[in-house]
C-alpha cells in the first residue's frame, strides 16, 4: 500500500502535466481553430478521454494552413479570369448570353452559384469521354501520353511504385528525354513511396517532380488530413483528364483484396482543359515556387463539342465549401431523380437533409456504396447515415462485383458531376478536390445508364434489413458515427 502510494506520488506531476497539456489544447481548438461544433467536441472527447494517445492523434491529423497562398493567381491571371467572369455573368443578368446549351439555360441558377461561390467559368464547347473501367482509363491515358508534343502536367494523389505506376514513369521519362515539358505533382502521404530515387531515370531525362505538402521531418511532420486529393492530367493544353481513378494495380482489378474497381473517370476536349490546367498550375506553384503562369490558349477551343462544363475546385485554404454546396444545389433542384454513387458515405448536416427532404418531397434517390471496407470506421459510419437515408424513403444498393469507388452524380437526367469529392467531411473541408459539373442530357442519361447497369451487380438494402442489423453492427456504427466528423 506504501509502495503504491509512493508510485502515485511520483506519478502525479507528470499526470498533472498531461491535463495542463490537454487543457491548453482543449482550448486551442475551441477558440482559435476553424472547425465545426461537431468537430471540436469530437477532438475534445478523443484528447480528453485518452489524454496522450488522443494528443499523439491530434498532432498526426490536425494542421492548420497558410490560407491564402494555395491560390493565389498572378496580377495577368487575375486581370484575365476576372474580366471573363465579369463579362459572362453580366451577360447572363442582362439576358444576353447565347447559351449552346437547354441544359445550361434551365441550371443557370446552379451555374450562378458556381460562378458567385465557386469562382467557376462556364465553358460550352466541350467533347467528353466517360470512363468506368481502369484498364481502359489507363490505355487512353497512356496513348495521349505517347502523342504529346509540347507539355503533360499529371496530378494525382496515389501513384504507387507497382507495374501501374512504373508503366506511367516510364511513358513520362519517354516524353521528357524526347524534349516534352512533363510535371508530376504528387501528395507527399498518398504517394510516399514514389521517392526521388524511384524517379531517377525520369529527372535525369528532365522531368519535374512535385510533393504536396512534404513534411519537413520524415518520421514526424506526415499529416493526415490537408491532402491533395485530386486527379487531374493535361497534355498539350488539349487534353484533359480528371474523376476518381489513382495509378495502382487496384485501380485496374488486381489486386485479390478488392477485386475489380469500378471508379469513374472522363477525359475532355474543349475549353474545360484550360481551367483544369489552371487547377494544376496553382497547386505546382504553391508546391515547387516555380514562376509558370496560366494563360489561356487558342488550341482549347473546340467548336464541335457542345457540353457545358464547370470545374469548382475545393480545399481547406479558404472557409469555403464549394464543391459540397454545388451538390447541395444539385440535390434541393431536383425534380424527378438523384442517383448517387460513393464509397464514402458521411456527410454533414446541410448535405443530410438535402437528401432527406428531396427524398420525402416525392423525389427517387438512389444511393450506391461498397459491399467492403477500405476504411472501417468510415465504411460502419457510412451504413449508419445510409439507414437515416432509408428512413426518408431512399433507396440503397450495395455493389457486390468488387470495390466501388466511383465518386459521381445524376440529377433529373439533366446535369452530372464527376471528380475527385466523395460524400464526406474530408472532402467537403479537409481535403483538396476537383470536381467537373456537367450540363448535358445526352451524358447524364448515360451517367443514368450506367448507374442502372451497375444496380445490376448490387443487393438493396431495405429499411426492413437495416433495422434487423445485430448488436453488434449497432454498436460499430454507434462509434463510428460518433467520430464521424474526425475520420
């Protein structure tokens, strides 16, 4: 008994100073960190109830950023984007813009906010190319990839140093030693093993590298939140790429864990090319401080496509929520159908209640999740939001023909979006996304199409199975959701 007096003695200054460290945290985050009520009282609770690993988990996912400098344009920039904003949003006020499209004409108020909120120009000359299969994603990449001439900026936030993403470096060492200006922009977490000596062959032949937000300490500074999600390709200024797709032997169903891959993924022609390439060049200059400048280019322009297209661009540098509140407007203009595929299902209040109310004025919403977790609380905190879902009268499918990790939408058969934003609060407020919004029947009766074809590889999960769900799936959800705001 003397002993263990002794020990608690010894102990306490130490325990003392956990709770002071915790104390100051607490209140770090409650009076100068940008986070949402739900957020605070999660990081409260996780640091409060288990002081020193809580903190070791603060320091590893918490990380606040220098706002303004992720986008910041140059004054040629700037005078060129602001002047084509002004001068088309005037149009459309005045009623003097010749829309191409029916579409864009009937969503001009999703367009409007897109401009006002997302800082995102219109372009109506677009051709594009639907992809729902890796191999195939990856075979037409690499071919344009083969006929550049001039320039390739490829953004991605997985690259892995498999047969997937040897393939890519190799084609890519091919254009820098042929004379081809190439830019690999990678995220410094999800893909830390693409080191400098994996690209060896490809800087000695002059390509560039970039990563997103390396940590200066190897062991110490890697943050999990902040991350550079997007998937973004531009070759030649003519091309683009962008969706959900990554460079790893899963993404093309190798991998026995997953099975096939069913992800989504379009390539543009048309004016879109220029704000995709836009997106890059900011992150690229924030990332490796060269002097590059986006100007806009006369090959962009392609007078036989005819799809309006928006690019909104989202990330934690700015207190807004672009991409989200573009689904949010999507969603509440709905009149006959939403269909929604995503492999993370966990969204915050605005979000939920868009459904909820689209779904009980009479609306069919569809929603589509994996049949298997890649991330187990986010998988339990997704099925716990999809059943509030089935209680408003939406309709779930679980897709059972492997991994799904298509990040799409579909409303009324009318206007789409396709990018790199799943349905979560990391993608809403944690991390950098890039996502397309698309006016255009003819693709979004595709994109309907699709979805329909891949009901056939799902099972519904009906109310009646939901709530006959155990204890034990009960209390999985119960946790997960619990931290929801966190994961």
């Amino acid at each position: 008994m003397v002993n263990l007096i002794n020990l608690l003695n010894q102990s306490f200054p130490a325990i003392v100073l956990v709770y002071i460290i915790n104390a100051l945290l607490v209140l770090s985050i409650i009076f100068i960190e940008r986070k949402t009520p739900t957020a605070t009282l999660a990081w409260i609770m996780v640091i409060t109830f288990v002081p020193i690993v809580g903190f070791i988990i603060y320091l590893v996912f918490n990380q606040n950023l220098a706002r303004s400098k992720i986008n910041k344009r140059t004054e040629k920039e700037e005078f060129i984007t602001s002047n084509a904003m002004n001068k088309q949003r005037r149009a459309m006020k005045e009623g003097n813009f010749n829309y191409r499209s029916s579409v864009a004409e009937k969503w001009k108020h999703m367009i409007t906010l897109n401009q006002v909120y997302g800082d995102a120009y219109l372009t109506e000359d677009n051709d594009i190319r639907l992809i729902t299969d890796g191999n195939e994603k990856m075979n037409m990449l690499l071919k344009d990839i083969r006929k550049a001439q001039k320039s390739i900026n490829v953004e991605y936030f997985i690259i892995k140093r498999d047969f997937a993403g040897k393939q890519l470096i190799y084609e890519l060492t091919k254009k820098a030693r042929e004379g081809v200006d190439v830019r690999l922009l990678v995220d410094a977490l999800g893909s830390r093993y693409i080191g400098r000596r994996f690209l060896k062959d490809y800087l000695t032949a002059g390509g560039k590298v970039g990563y997103f937000f390396k940590p200066k300490f190897i062991f110490f500074g890697i943050r999990f939140n902040y991350r550079n999600h997007r998937k973004i390709v531009v070759i030649d200024n003519e091309i683009a790429y962008t969706g959900g797709f990554n460079v790893a032997k899963e993404y093309l169903g190798q991998k026995r864990k997953f099975g096939y891959w069913r992800d989504t993924h379009i390539r543009i022609e048309g004016e879109a090319v220029y704000d995709l390439n836009s997106r890059f060049i900011l992150d690229w200059r924030y990332t490796t401080k060269e002097k590059i400048e986006s100007i806009p280019v006369e090959q962009n322009q392609n007078p036989e496509g005819n799809k309006s297209v928006q690019i909104v661009s989202c990330g934690p540098e700015a207190p807004k929520e672009e991409v989200k509140r573009a689904f949010m407007r999507m969603i509440t203009s709905a009149k006959k159908n939403v269909y929604l595929q995503t492999p993370y299902f966990i969204p915050d209040p605005s979000i939920l209640e868009s459904l909820k109310m689209a779904s009980q004025s009479g609306v069919d919403v569809r929603i589509m999740i994996p049949c298997m977790p890649d991330h187990i609380f986010v998988y339990w905190a997704t099925y716990a939001y999809v059943g509030e879902l089935l209680r408003s009268g939406a309709r779930a499918f679980i897709y059972d023909n492997g991994f799904l990790h298509s990040k799409t939408m579909v409303v009324d058969g009318e206007v789409s979006t396709i990018g790199s934003a799943n349905f979560d609060n990391r993608s809403f407020r944690l991390n950098f996304e890039t996502n397309a919004f698309i006016y255009d029947q003819r693709f979004a009766q595709k994109m309907e199409d699709v979805f329909i074809e891949d009901m056939q590889y799902c099972h519904e999960l009906t109310l009646k199975d939901y709530e006959s769900r155990s204890v034990i799936i009960r209390l999985k959800e119960a946790i997960s959701r619990l931290l929801s705001d966190i994961l």
